[in-house]
C-alpha cells in the first residue's frame, strides 16, 4: 500500500470513530417512524439538550390516554399506538398532527411526535396550550385501573425533571399541570373547583397518588425535584 492510500485509510478510520462516539451519532440511533421518534429517556434526555426551540415554554401538561391503556401495548408497538393517536386527532378532530408533544409508555421509552416549536392541542384549552408541553402517558390510571409500572414512573418523573431544567421551571402548579385542573367548556384553570362533568379525570385519579393539586405538591412535585437535583449533580 502506498503512502496515499495509507492515509486515506487512516482519515477514514478516525472519522469514522469520531461519528460513532460523538452525542450526535447516539442520539440519531434511536428508532423513527415518520415523524414519530422512539428513545429510552437518557436519549431523551440528550436530544433535548442538544436542541433549542423558537417557543416560549413555561407549561408541562400531564396526561393520561386512557384509551389505549396498558392491556393494549403488547412490549413492540410503539408505532402502531402512536398511529391509531395520530389518526383519531387528525380524521376525527381535525387537529393538523397527533395532539401531544411526548408520548410515554409502560417499559418506560419516550416518543417525541409533535414538533416542540408547535404548541400542543385538545381540550385542556389554547390558554394552557400556547406556551406548553403536553405529554401523553399510555394507560388507564384512575384507580382501580392500570397499577403503573416502575419503568413508566421513573421515566414520567425523568423527562419532567429533564423539561424543568430546560426550560428553567420549578415544580408547581404554574409550571406543572394537571389535564383535570382545567375547565374543557370554558378553557380556564379551575383547579380544585369544579364539579366533575365540567373537566375530566386526566392524568387519572390514582396519577401519583391523585389528581388534584393536594397530590401533585405531596407525591409528584417532590419526585420531580429531588430528580433534577440528581441530574444537575450528575452534569458537574
């Protein structure tokens, strides 16, 4: 082999290597179906801080789909879920892409469909919908239905946590939302104050201990921040 050809194969090795040990390479590996993007949460988590978005974002919207619910995920059909969603908001609807920003199910992987320069749409209102993020977690979990799995919980608290940090916020009401807290005829935040055919179960009644902002600031708030203490400390 000559000299040239040496080197040619030298530069061909070194750039491969640096592809496949940088960031940008991992978080390209993870598995797309049209604009549906499937990650474990620490490839959420480094796609999320290698990107910056034209959209002031100052909301976390927790959700639940109870339809489709734990019984219908079978551990492979991310995909297939993600699509009937994106059908139902586009053909029944008529909302221009799957309502939801980030999906999240039972074996605790993340879907990021709805562009995060897109607001989010449904029925919590354009008021909650402007400057959030609305995230969909697979399952029924009003009590008495789906037991949520402990991959699912350390992911739903993971990615929040993850939100928080990127978008500068501090677990609370003003920053992390329950579905239930707003009214879906008038759109406004009711909170608490609402009788029960005026806005629904959403994120589901036994969502972290409950759905109202009792349990949020007792059970889910507190999980969040000691979660982004342990992920700043971890980025020293």
């Amino acid at each position: 082999m000559n000299m040239k050809n040496r080197w040619i194969l030298f530069l061909t090795l070194i750039i491969g290597i640096t592809l496949i040990t940088s960031p940008a390479f991992a978080v390209e590996t993870m598995t797309a179906h049209e604009q549906h993007h499937l990650m474990t949460k620490e490839e959420f988590k480094d796609w999320l801080f290698q990107n910056d978005f034209d959209r002031e974002i100052n909301l976390i919207q927790q959700h639940h789909t109870w339809a489709p619910d734990y019984k219908r995920f079978n551990g492979t059909n991310h995909f297939e879920l993600l699509q009937g969603m994106e059908n139902h908001h586009i053909n029944k609807m008529g909302w221009d892409h799957i309502a939801q920003n980030l999906t999240t199910f039972p074996d605790g992987k993340v879907a990021v469909s709805r562009p995060f320069n897109i607001a989010p749409e449904g029925s919590i209102g354009s008021k909650a919908n402007a400057h959030g993020i609305a995230i969909e977690h697979v399952g029924n979990f009003d009590k008495g239905n789906d037991v949520m799995t402990k991959e699912h919980k350390e992911t739903i608290v993971y990615i929040t946590a993850l939100l928080c940090i990127k978008f500068g916020l501090t677990p609370s009401i003003d920053s992390i939302t329950y579905h239930h807290w707003w009214n879906h005829k008038t759109e406004k935040r009711v909170l608490d104050n609402a009788q029960d055919h005026e806005v629904k179960s959403c994120p589901g009644t036994g969502f972290f201990g409950g759905n109202s902002t009792n349990d949020a600031k007792n059970y889910f708030y507190p999980l969040v921040s000691r979660k982004i203490d342990e992920i700043l400390a971890s980025m020293k």
